[in-house]
C-alpha cells in the first residue's frame, strides 16, 4: 500500500512538471511571438505576423484576421492562414462581417464555441469552404479602439479551444495592438516625411518658373506616387457652363480621360468644386451620387476629389485620385495633406495666370514698338527711296530702263501696304471680348466643348483679322459652327481638330474628325448650306475620308471678293 501510493504521488508529480513544462513553452512561444509581432514596423507584415503566430499558438488549423472598415459595420481587409491561394479562389470573395464574424464586430468581446454552426449568428459557409467546428474569437484594440478580430478555428487533434487559449490569444491581442500602432506611427511619420518632400520639390518648381503644366503634372504625380492612387486628374471649370474639362490626366485610359469635358452636378469633382471641401467615394464605378458623364471609370473604386482654391474662395480645379476596384479607402491622414498640395496647386494656376497676363504684356508691348519702329523707320525709307526712283525714271531716256523703275516703285508700294497690314494686325488686340476673326473661332469652338464632350485641338495661321474681309470671316464661323454641330450630333467622334489659315490668295477651313463618317442617306442640309456659302463667295467645299476614318470637311474662299 504505502508503495502504491508513493507511486500515485510520483505520477502526479511528474503530471505538473509536464504541466509546469508546457506552461513554460506556451509562455516562452508567446514571448517569442511577442517579439516578432513587434519587430515588424511594415503594418502589413505586422498583421500577417499575427495572424500566423495566433494558429502557432493555440495549434489552431485555421486563423485569420479580420480589419474593421470605416463605417465599424464591415470587414475592409481580411487576412488568412491555412488555405491554400487554390482554395480561396474556390472559395469566392473574402467575408465582409455578416453572421459570426459580425457578432465580434457588434460585441468586441472574447468568444468560444465548440461548434460554430450552432450559434444564433452563424449564416453557414460559401461553397468550397472546409468544414470548421471549434472556435475562438478575440478582438484586436488599438488604443481602446477596435481595430479588428482574431478568428481561430478547428483546433488540431479535435480539441476544443479552452480558456489558456483564451488567455493567450487575448494576451497576443494586447501585443498586437501595440505593434499595429507602432506601425501606423511609422507609416504615418515615413507618409509625413514624403509630403515634405515632394512639396519642397514643387516649391522649388514654382519658384524656377516651371510651366503651370509641369507643376500641375509634378503635383498630381506626386500625389498619386504617396496615397498609392492608380489615377490622378486635375479638371478646370469651363468659362460660361458649368461643365468640368480634364486638363491633366495620370493613370489608367488617358487618351480617353484628357480633355473630357463632363457636368459638374452628378461627378465627384463637380461635388468638390460645389462643396468647397475634399469628397469621398467607396466606389467611383458604382456610386450612385455619381450618374453624370461618360463612363471612364468603370473599374475604379475608392475616390477622393480636393478643390485647388485660391484664399478668396475661388475653386480654380479639382484634384481627383482614384483607387481600383477592391483597394482600401482614402484616410484622414491621407486627406490632410493633400488639403496642403490643393493649396500649391492653386498658387501654381495663379502664378501661372500672373506669369501669362505679364507675357502677354510684354508681347503687345514688344509688338507695339516693332510696329512704331516699322511706321517711322521703315515706310518712312521706302517711302522716300520710291519717291527717288520715280523722279529718277523721268530722266531715263531707255524706255526699257524706265519701265523697270517704274515697277520697281510699283513693288515698294506693294511692300508698304503689306507693312502697313502687318503694323495693323500687331497692333489689333482681338483677345476672348474682341471682334476679330481669331476670337470669334476660339469663341466657337470652346462653345463646342460641352455637346462633344471634349475640347477640340485647334490651330490657327496667317493674318486671319486684317486679310479676311468681313464677309468671309462671316461666313467661316458659321461654317466651323455647323461642321462641329454635325461632328457632336452625328459623327459620335473622339477626337476634333480644326486648322484655319488665311495664304496669300485665300482663306482656308479644315475640320477633321475620327467618328463614323458621313452616312449615305443621311440628311445633307447643313452641307449643302456650307457649299452654298463656299460658292457664294467664289470658294468650294470639299468632303473626304481620312485613311484612318472619319470625315474630312475643307472649306476654301478667296480673299478678294
């Protein structure tokens, strides 16, 4: 008997060394988790640590760490161990916090079950999922804030999940916590360092005179670079509509996305513009707020369009950055210093104005005195060297020699009123209110933008103000007014582009679209009235079909009528 029990007793001994044993390992395992959770400063390796030292721990088949979204309802991220990619592929799309997994986010407190099919909250699993029994649930705080869960399932050899378990995971949760701040922080200091950066590399652009283009370009860029955005544009409000036109356009389809021309109501940028402050979207693709313009966004969610203001409240642009579809929505930290990029960005759109107005100045100024120097220097010669000539002539008794002189004086005449025309058109200042031809066919074709949806490419040459008369120019306008009304209503064009040129002999209209071309028993109403004014005047209208499509519509008139 008394060996008998000397043996319970050894046992029993040798039981809570085993115990004592274990408990040493399972605390030396959490320590040594402990350590790696916060060695990471990267949060996305932080939170992967985590969840793969949470199923070391509690020997656990499945774990996985659910990220609770901005609106506390749903999960934005969602992190697993133990499938295979071949089975989350199966599977479908990651949970987003409906049945059990929403308990821990409605109720952040530490859970068991020994079948997590039997609670009130369980919905059941996808197709493809494996069938999981036990269960444990532990919620992740940051700062007395949830940040997310722990989900650990199945535990190995068919065990439950007891309250070791608990405790260790709860334990590691407190851990994770901490090192998912410490990464936040990190990220946030390395986020802050980069926004110094760039803006010191665009206040260096500003102040070396770069163009408002390049500065534009160098801040969307850098804005895109630093929030992770895979699209960034910068939209102009339209003069006299209430229409956007993308003037920069970074990312994604560009040449379907520049100078797209959109109304402000019913577009996040139009938001920014009328609210004066950043808007947000989850998902730009399928917002319903957002119903207006073409669909160029279909694949993009996460969204947030800043107004580029001055300090007088005038909203000069909006910077939009766009996500893809699935990617993580724009934060507050985010937001806060792109409030601070709007504000360069502004400053470069008025030094920019201020640096044109001064240009501008300077080119009339410079124009005047060539014209001043031509009246006074220049005809003044040529002038008194054809009154010599002519005299001279008189006492030229070769007829032919005279008869050369004579046209000689004849083409400094001629050259006078060419300078003269030239002095002239320096010195008309036919800008965005003026009565030239020039402004009048800028005036039109900016007209144009909002039904085509785009802004055409024009270009001018010659003195299309002193050399065309009134009449023809008339009937230019008009002309270009209807090819672009033609290109928006019925040409379902992509690309405009317009060449006005005045020659020596005549004026001419070249209109170029890349759309659907001229259908055959389609009504010609407009381009028989377009001949009609060619005609009229002693030109002619012609219609062609570039090698690449579309319709090519020139239209030529003399310059002496």
């Amino acid at each position: 008997m008394p060996q008998l029990r000397l043996d319970e007793l050894l046992e029993e001994l040798q039981a809570r060394i085993d115990a004592a044993r274990g408990t040493r390992d399972r605390v030396h395992s959490l320590l040594e988790a402990v350590l790696s959770v916060g060695r990471e400063l990267d949060l996305t390796q932080v939170l992967r640590r985590i969840v793969e030292a949470a199923a070391v721990l509690v020997d656990a088949r499945y774990a996985a760490l659910g990220v609770i979204g901005p609106d506390g309802e749903s999960l934005s991220q969602f992190l697993t161990v133990g499938l295979s990619e071949e089975e989350i592929a199966r599977i479908g799309p990651y949970p987003t916090g409906r049945g059990l997994l929403g308990e821990l986010i409605h109720r952040p407190e530490a859970l068991r079950l020994v079948d997590l099919s039997e609670h009130a909250s369980s919905v059941g699993c996808p197709v493809h999922h494996p069938v999981m029994r036990t269960f444990l649930g532990v919620p992740v705080r940051v700062r007395e804030e949830v940040f997310g869960n722990l989900y650990l399932t199945d535990k190995r050899g068919g065990e439950q999940f007891d309250a070791d378990d608990e405790a260790v995971i709860s334990t590691l949760a407190v851990a994770a916590g901490v090192a998912i701040d410490n990464a936040r922080l990190y990220e946030e200091a390395q986020r802050q360092q980069r926004w110094l950066s760039a803006s010191a590399e665009i206040t260096r652009a500003l102040l070396s005179g770069g163009s408002r283009s390049e500065v534009l370009e160098l801040i969307a860029q850098r804005a895109r670079d630093i929030t992770g955005a895979d699209v960034a544009d910068v939209s102009v409000p339209v003069a006299g509509t209430e229409s956007l036109r993308v003037e920069l356009a970074l990312g994604g389809d560009v040449a379907e996305r520049l100078g797209l021309v959109v109304p402000a109501d019913g577009t996040l940028s139009g938001e920014a513009v009328a609210e004066r402050e950043p808007v947000t979207t989850l998902d730009l693709a399928g917002d319903p707020r957002l119903s207006a313009g073409p669909r160029c966004f279909d694949d993009l969610g996460a969204a947030v369009a800043v107004p580029l203001g001055r300090a007088g409240g005038l909203v000069e642009g909006v910077l939009l950055l766009a996500r893809r579809g699935g990617g993580q929505p724009f934060s507050e930290q985010e937001i806060g210093p792109l409030l601070g990029f709007a504000d360069q960005a502004a400053l470069a759109l008025e030094l920019a104005e201020r640096r044109r107005d001064a240009e501008q100045l300077a080119m009339l100024e410079d124009r005047d005195r060539i014209a001043r120097d031509l009246h006074d220097l220049a005809i003044q010669r040529l002038f008194a060297t054809g009154m010599t000539l002519q005299s001279a002539a008189r006492l030229i008794d070769h007829s032919g020699a005279s008869d050369r002189v004579l046209r000689a004086v004849g083409d400094l005449d001629e050259t006078i009123k060419i300078i003269r025309s030239t002095i002239f058109g320096l010195r008309a200042r036919a800008d965005a209110t003026g009565h030239g031809l020039r402004a009048r066919v800028v005036r039109v074709v900016e007209q144009a933008q909002p039904t085509l949806g785009f802004a055409p490419r024009l270009s001018m040459e010659g003195l299309l103000d002193t050399d065309v008369p009134a009449e023809a120019a008339d009937h230019v306008v008009a002309v270009l007014a209807e090819a672009l009304s033609n290109a928006a209503r019925h040409a379902r064009a992509r690309r405009v582009e317009v060449s006005l040129r005045a020659t020596a002999t005549q004026v001419v209209l070249d209109v170029q679209d890349d759309g659907v071309g001229i259908p055959e028993q389609g009504r010609r109403s407009g381009l028989r009235n377009m001949a009609e004014r060619a005609e009229g005047l002693g030109g002619e209208l012609e219609l062609s079909s570039p090698p690449g499509g579309g319709t090519r519509l020139l239209w030529t008139a003399p310059l002496v009528l």
